[in-house]
C-alpha cells in the first residue's frame, strides 16, 4: 500500500464537490420530471435549467439567453466550429486554427478539410504561444472562422485570445475559443475577450462528466449540431440532463466565487511542485513559466518514457498523466509537445501533474519525494540514459 494517496489530474477530470452533489440530488430522486411536460413537476426541472443557465452566464459575463447547454466540451467545440463555419458561409471556407488545440477543435477541422473547406494550422513558439502578427499573416478574404484556445489542456500555456480576436473580428471572420480548461480556473468574460463562440465542461471544474455549454454571442445564429424535438430553443435537441446541468451551474458559481483565493492558493502549491521537480536532473517545464493555468505543473524528463512513468507514479500512490499516450494506441508523442519543437525523444518524456484547492503541501512534497526515485529508478533500466553516462 502506497503511503500516501494524491489525486494530481485534474486537468483530465474533477472530483465534484459535496456541494455540488447537494444541489444535483434533488433533481435526481424527486424532481425528475421531463422538463418538456407541463404539470408542476416538470415545472421545477425547468426552473433548475434556467437557474443554472443564469449562473453559467453570469459566471462568463454574457446573458442567459447566449448560453445553451451539451453534452460537453466535445460536443459544444464540435457545433461552434461546424456551424459556425455554415453561418458564415458567405466569407468562404477557410478555417484557421492552432497546432496546440485539443483533437475536439483540431480533429473537427480536420475532418472539414476533407468535406472540402481550407485549413491552416497556426504553428506556436517554444513556450506554446500563438503569435497574433501570425494569424494577421494567415487571416485571409475567405476566412469563414478562427478557433484558439484559451489554455492549452498540456502545458498550460494562456494565449492572448483577446487580441487574435480583435484581429479577427477586423476581417470579419468569426472567433470561437476553447475555454474547457480554463472555465474555473481562471476569470473568463466573453465580453472582454470579445469571442463570437466559447465552449466549457462541467467535470473540469468539479461539475459532472457528459455536460457542458455553449456560449453564442446574441445575433449570431447558429444552425443546431443536433436535430430532433427542438430543446434548447431549437438548437440542440435532446432531454435536458437536469441534474447535470444543475451540477455544472453550481459548480461553475461556486469555482467563480473562489476564484481569487483559489488561482493565489494553487498558484504557490503549484510553485513548490514545479521547484521541486526540476530539481531532477535533465527536467524541463514545458509551456509558459507565467502566463499559465495556476494548477499546471508540466515537464519533459529526458531519458525516460512518460507512460512508465505515470505507472511507477500510480503504484506510488499518486494520479498523474503523460502526453506521450495518444488516445489512438499510436506510441507518437503529444501533438503539442511537437509543436513547441521538441524532439520527438525528449517528448516521450512528458509529465503532466495538475493540481487544485484540494490538494496541499504535503500532497506536493510527497510528489517531489517520490518522483525522484522513479525517474532513477527508470533510468537505470533506460539504454538511453546508459549512452548518456558514457557520454
Ligand atoms: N477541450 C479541451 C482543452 C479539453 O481539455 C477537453 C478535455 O480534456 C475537451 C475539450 C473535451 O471536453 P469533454 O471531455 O467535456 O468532451
């Protein structure tokens, strides 16, 4: 049995919290009405939906009525980018987007090129920024739709949405930002960043899993992903998940009120783990050093693989992840650490630790003490590392 156990993914998913299960739970066993019938039942399910939506949208500055709900960041990327690229179809069908998006933006894109719409992908620098003067160079006449993130779901790295969208909006292309990671982590008001779109997910700031939002700017009309009996004002069709939805508002509310304690809290956490773990020899943090999410602690540890790693962590008790494992089985390190210019083999060396309010000093310097160990540990067995010592 590890000594200790410490939950450091929260970037991959959250825990929700007791209050937010409380305000679930109602909406579950008593107040289960379908909120589409009329009886007072139903009445209530409705009344939970709405309430939520005012909470999303307060918690983003925008109106209730600019907020539709998902089935999650998936699902909200893959609608902002399809339809946005539909209802902006006069421009032409020219898609721009960044090296460094999760596969829900870039796949989509992706799969547009192929049903016949342009692509250019926008490279980044080092520390995974985008350049605005890039994406002023790639805007082009037919450009139908921009889509950045605004943290990158690796290493963390903030981009400067609110100036690629000002650039974007002077060419009349529509702007559509990712906001999965940082929705609760860090402020984010539609209006300031000056976004058409903005895609969230509740379970990644203590919500539930299988729901998210939709941020469409009012006049903006947007053709539905999901076609059937007209929910969600027509949009986006399907029986409202009411306890979810319910779960992400208060989640969302209750991360914005935090907000401040919790970015300074994780923030210095997050300085001691990164310390600590560059203190391994060969140990390199990847994305920005400071504008990044406060809970991301992201490395490159040469001479190592990052999914062995992950293992030996795990065994240690401690939940972490590497962008090394691609979801297709492929063993092709993470799409963004590529990006930044790494070697493929020191890219294979990829650890990804975020933390939360939740964890403390004691979870990080258990980690700064274990993690150590492991890296020898591996490197002993590691063929790369023996070259190393014998120079
Ligand atoms: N976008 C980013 C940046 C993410 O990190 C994730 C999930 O990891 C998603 C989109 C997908 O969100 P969901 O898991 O809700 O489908």
């Amino acid at each position: 049995m590890p000594a200790r156990t410490v939950y450091a993914d929260n970037a991959a998913t959250t825990a929700i919290s007791q209050k937010v299960l409380s305000a679930m739970t109602p909406f579950l066993i008593e107040n289960y009405g379908n909120p589409s019938s009329i009886y007072s039942l139903a009445a209530k399910s409705r009344h939970g939906i709405e309430t939520a939506r005012v909470q999303v949208a307060e918690a983003l500055n925008a109106q209730a009525e600019e907020i539709f709900f998902t089935g999650g960041g998936t699902e909200s990327d893959n609608w902002a980018i399809r339809s946005g690229v539909l209802a902006n179809a006069k421009k032409g069908k020219h898609i721009i987007t960044t090296a460094i998006e999760h596969p829900a933006v870039l796949n989509t894109c992706k799969a547009l090129k192929k049903e016949g719409y342009e692509l250019t992908v926008l490279g980044v620098d080092a520390l995974g920024r985008v350049s605005p003067e890039d994406l002023r160079a790639a805007l082009r006449e037919d450009t139908a739709l921009v889509s950045v993130m605004i943290a990158n779901n690796e290493i963390g790295t903030i981009e400067p949405i609110a100036r690629l969208a000002a650039i974007t909006k002077e060419n009349g292309a529509l702007f559509h930002t990712d906001a999965v990671q940082a929705a609760g982590h860090v402020a984010v008001d539609v209006k300031k960043l000056g976004v058409d779109l903005l895609s969230i997910s509740g379970h990644k700031f203590k919500g539930p899993k299988g729901v998210g939002a939709l941020f469409i700017r009012k006049g903006l009309r947007l053709s539905p992903l999901i076609i059937g009996g007209g929910h969600e004002r027509g949009l986006r069709s399907g029986t409202e998940n009411v306890a979810s939805i319910v779960g992400m508002g208060a989640a969302l509310e209750d991360a914005c009120a935090k907000l401040t304690t919790s970015v300074r809290y994780t923030r210095k956490l997050c300085k001691r783990l990164i310390d600590g773990v560059l203190k391994i020899p060969y140990t390199r943090l990847t994305g920005d050093p400071d504008d990044r999410l406060p809970g991301t602690a992201s490395f490159v540890i040469e001479f190592i693989e990052g999914e062995s790693m992950v293992l030996m962590l795990d065994g240690a008790g401690i939940s972490a992840s590497s962008g090394s494992a691609c979801s297709s089985g492929s063993l092709d390190p993470s799409h963004v650490l590529l990006a930044l210019g790494l070697p493929h083999e020191v890219a294979h060396g990829s650890l990804r630790l975020t933390i939360n309010e939740d964890n403390d000093e004691e979870d990080i310097d258990y980690i700064a003490a274990e993690l150590p160990r492991i890296v020898s540990r591996l490197r002993e067995m590691s063929p790369l590392w023996d070259d190393k010592k014998k120079g």
